[in-house]
C-alpha cells in the first residue's frame, strides 16, 4: 500500500489531512515515516480514517516516530507515574 493524504477542504488546505492508504498496525518503511512526519508539520489536524488500534499497538505505531515524551515531570503538585505495560518511556498518571 503506498500512503495518499490529501486535504479535507480545498477552501482550507493545511488544516485537516486526511491520510489513507497504509495499515498502522504494520510497521512503516523510513520513507513513510518521514512523509507522516512531514504531514503532522503541515496540517493542524492528520486522519487516519479506520484504524482501529489497541493500546499496545498504538505506542508501537508511535515508537516508529522516536522516544515516547512521558510528558511534563515537574508540576504545582506531585503526581506519581506507573510504568506501562513494560514500555520504557510510557507512563500512567
């Protein structure tokens, strides 16, 4: 499958991506990877219509991108971070 995204909205192109064309349970080639990356800088919004992903295969899909951000570590109030299901640098809050 070769990945296809295409503006929503002609009158507002750069706001919502739809993208098609590839199954995001499966992992993708650099050129991929980069070209998704490419169209998360230029829409506001990217859509992957009929994607239905576990948890598990959601951070898969996510790691393809780099190290998880586990998100701000210092805040007003202390908040304690678990762990998730072995992912290193996914935590639950």
């Amino acid at each position: 499958m070769t990945l296809m995204i295409k503006p929503e909205n002609q009158s507002r192109p750069n706001f919502v991506g739809i993208a098609s064309g590839i199954d995001l349970r499966n992992p993708q080639d650099e050129e991929t990877i980069q070209a998704i990356d490419r169209a998360m800088d230029q829409y506001a919004v990217l859509v992957f219509r009929g994607q239905p992903l576990t948890q598990d295969e959601q951070i898969e899909y996510s790691q393809q991108f780099g190290p998880l951000d586990s998100g701000l570590r210092t805040t007003i109030w202390p908040i304690r971070l678990w762990p998730s299901k072995g992912y290193r640098g996914a935590y639950t809050v």
